[in-house]
C-alpha cells in the first residue's frame, strides 16, 4: 500500500510495474532484505493529482514477503485522536530540500493534530494543492515543528498503537511550524481497500 502521488516519478519514467520491486525487511537504503517484483499497481479510481485526495494505491507482488523482519500490520478501523502519539518511519530527506538520503531507516513520533486546528493551517493558502480534505489527517508540532515527514518519505507508514493509521502523502515544506504533515486518513479508505483486495483476490 502506497499514496497514489508517490508514482508520479513512476509513470514521468514510464515503468510498468513488472520494471519495479519492493524491499522488505531491512532497515538500510537500497540495500539487504528481501527484493520482490511488482505485478500490478491499483490506484485509487477517485484520486486527484490536483490537491492529492484519495492517495493511496495498493501494490501487487510477485510472491509473498518471507523475510524473518517483515511482518503485516493491521488496519486501524477508525480515525486516530488529537494528541495521540504516531510513529513515522521512511528514508525521507533530513532537512527541507536536501538531496541526500539518509543511509537507514529514520524514525519520528509526533502527535495526531485535531482536524478543525489541520484544515485551519492549510486554509490561508490558496492554491487548490493545500486543501485538507476528509480523507486526510495532520500529525506533527503545531506552532513549534521541528519533526515530520518530507520530501522521499512519501508512500511510508504513520503508525498509531500499532495500527497503520496512514501514509505520508504532502505537506508544505518540512517541520515547518504552522504546517504540519498531512496523511492520507486508513481509516476513511478501510472499505476501498478491503473491497480492492477481494475484487482482485485469486
């Protein structure tokens, strides 16, 4: 599972699926684990490139993930609160236009932001590309950053109680104060994804 966004370099390098591969068990950029090839890559019918609603498209492997260090996670069933602390994982820049990948694994906590405080920050701006919708959320320090996600670290997981509670999708800037990271929301795609998976079970 991964934001739809995340493919646009994908199609600009016109790569079907069959060209790509996840890696699956190791914390460590580009490096260890267990590699394994796509075969299909389901985008979200509704997804809008505009602003980013309904970012997420569900991958399709080759063969089943068999590492010892990778394990499934389950899907959280409802949005997660206002305060509660989310782990954000991802390989993502380390400062806000960077072009350096750190070497492993980042992590970060951060606290869920409440939803009327995540689309009050994005409403001064005009453009269409800042408009939180109901299918996203906001974690990160209001008022303060200094911790988020950013530019490589989208398409990675936000995890709240140990349930994927979403996916890196956009945000402007990086630990920017009065702009935190927004997610595409698990829980308020849950059905599309389960129906994905049993329209497209063998």
């Amino acid at each position: 599972m991964s934001p739809d966004g995340s493919y646009g370099n994908i199609w600009n390098y016109r790569k079907a699926p069959y060209d790509l591969a996840v890696r699956a068990g190791s914390s460590r950029y580009g490096t260890g684990g267990e590699l394994i090839s796509l075969v299909h890559i389901i985008e979200h019918e509704e997804y809008y490139r505009d602003n980013t609603d309904y970012d997420i498209a569900l991958l399709e492997l080759f063969s089943e993930v068999t590492h010892k260090y990778a394990r499934p996670i389950d899907l959280i069933a409802f949005r997660p609160r206002a305060g509660e602390e989310a782990t954000i994982t991802g390989w993502g820049r380390t400062l806000d236009g960077s072009r350096k990948a750190p070497a492993v694994l980042q992590v970060v906590k951060v606290p869920v932001i409440d939803q009327k405080d995540c689309i009050s920050a994005y409403g001064k701006k005009e453009e269409t590309a800042f408009r939180v919708t109901d299918r996203m959320f906001c974690a990160g320090l209001l008022k303060k950053g200094g911790k988020d996600s950013c530019q490589g670290d989208s398409g990675g997981p936000i995890v709240v109680g140990r349930q994927l509670a979403g996916l890196v999708s956009w945000g402007f800037g990086c630990a920017e104060p009065d702009y935190p990271g927004v997610y595409t929301s698990v829980a308020d795609l849950r059905d599309w994804i389960i129906d994905t998976l049993f329209q497209n079970s063998y």
